[in-house]
C-alpha cells in the first residue's frame, strides 16, 4: 500500500486504524552494470512486500543520497549531507504533523548513514515518536546468509544483483578486491575501481538471492512491531 496510490482522506482513514509508515532512502549512483537506480530499488522491493504482509503504508522513495565518491561516473547525482538530512528531518517532521508516529527508514545507501542519528535528535524533539533505520545490507540476517555461502558484501556486486536491478549481462568471472587506503576524491575512485564494482562476484544463484531477500524482509516485519 502506497501513499501515491492514496488521497488525503484515505490517508486520514488510515491513521485512525494505525500510525506507522515505511520510509524509504537510497541513491541514484553508479552501481557497476546495475541500475542507477539500484539503492532505491532493492529498499523499495522489500517495503513493498511488507507492506503486503502487514498493512503499513510505504511513503514516496528520496531516490537522492550522499554519494559524493561517485561522481565521477555519469548518471551519479548526490545531494550535500546537509541537505539531505534536512530533507529527512523536513518528511519526518510532515508526517508527525499529519499523526504518524511510528517510522521505519528502510535505508538501501551506505552514504546516508548519518541520518539515523538525524531519527534519534527528531525524536527528542517530538513527543511520542518512534523511528527506526533499517540498511538492510548491514544486518545481522543477511550478513548470516552471506557467511553461509562463504560470500563477502562489496558495492554493485552479487549481494545487489536481484532481476529487478539488472540492466544488462553481467560478467561471469569475479573481480579481484578493490583495495583502497584512505580517502580519495571522485576522480580517484574511478581510477582505482575502474568499473565501479568493489570485488568479488558480480552475481549468484537465484536461490541465494531469495534467501538474502527473505532474511531482509523477516528483518523489516520484526522491525515494525515497535
């Protein structure tokens, strides 16, 4: 159930039965032979599908992140850190005014992080307001189903290739680990990442896929129970 597929008094009918939103936060960067797109994809996929579960509403992805290493390849577009966190405090904020209290961030970029800290000082603020960040590549689930396979997360690689972030073929060898020490500008790390993907196999078997979605997915159900 999605707010755009909704009017305002539907809206106001469902906060009389339940305050609880999906917030949904990536970015729109290179992700190797995957979709631009890909942050925004995969935290979508699974807000979706909780919702199905549950009922909760999903709100409008923030299709925009911080990913300022990244722009050095075309189709990259990043917002300030500021301004994105202004951004998330200015929704978060809306939605408290309209009587939602409840809000799980399902975060799909490593590069917004810092907003979980932005949920935290708005909760201090605001009386009664529960939230939670959920990057669903960093729990405990999914990392436990990596480990299983004896496969390591790296960025635009297997652990993101689900059919609905391919865009084309991709290749059939892994990719030697990209090693980087300190930090670089993003020109620097075009040069070293060539391109673009981190290392280690650019996709896996369908049924692992499946397995890496379901354990987010649990995640995210358990994750709203608060």
């Amino acid at each position: 159930m999605r707010l755009e597929e909704m009017n305002w008094m539907d809206v106001e009918s469902y906060l009389e039965q339940d305050d609880r939103i999906l917030l949904i936060t990536g970015s729109c960067e290179q992700h190797g032979y995957l979709s631009l797109l890909t942050d925004i994809k995969i935290p979508v996929a699974l807000a979706d599908a909780a919702s199905k579960k549950s009922g909760v509403l999903v709100a409008p992805p923030l299709n925009f992140g911080v990913s300022p290493y990244y722009l050095a390849y075309p189709g990259t577009i990043s917002l300030r850190q500021s301004v994105f966190l202004d951004v998330l405090r200015d929704v978060v904020a809306s939605l408290y005014r309209a009587g939602f209290r409840r809000m799980l961030v399902v975060n799909g970029h490593g590069g917004n992080e810092a907003g979980s800290n932005t949920l935290v000082e708005l909760m201090n603020e605001f009386d009664g307001l529960k939230t939670a960040w959920y990057s669903w590549w960093e729990s405990q689930s999914v990392t436990a189903v990596a480990r299983k396979y004896n496969l390591r997360a790296a960025h635009a690689g297997w652990i993101e290739a689900f059919p609905f972030t391919m865009v084309e073929e991709l290749p059939q060898e892994p990719k030697a680990p990209v090693q980087q020490k300190g930090l670089l500008s993003a020109r620097g790390v075009r040069a070293l990442h060539g391109d673009g993907v981190s290392g280690g196999p650019y996709q896996v078997s369908p049924e692992i896929m499946d397995e890496i979605f379901a354990a987010a997915l649990a995640d995210i159900l358990f994750e709203l129970e608060f």
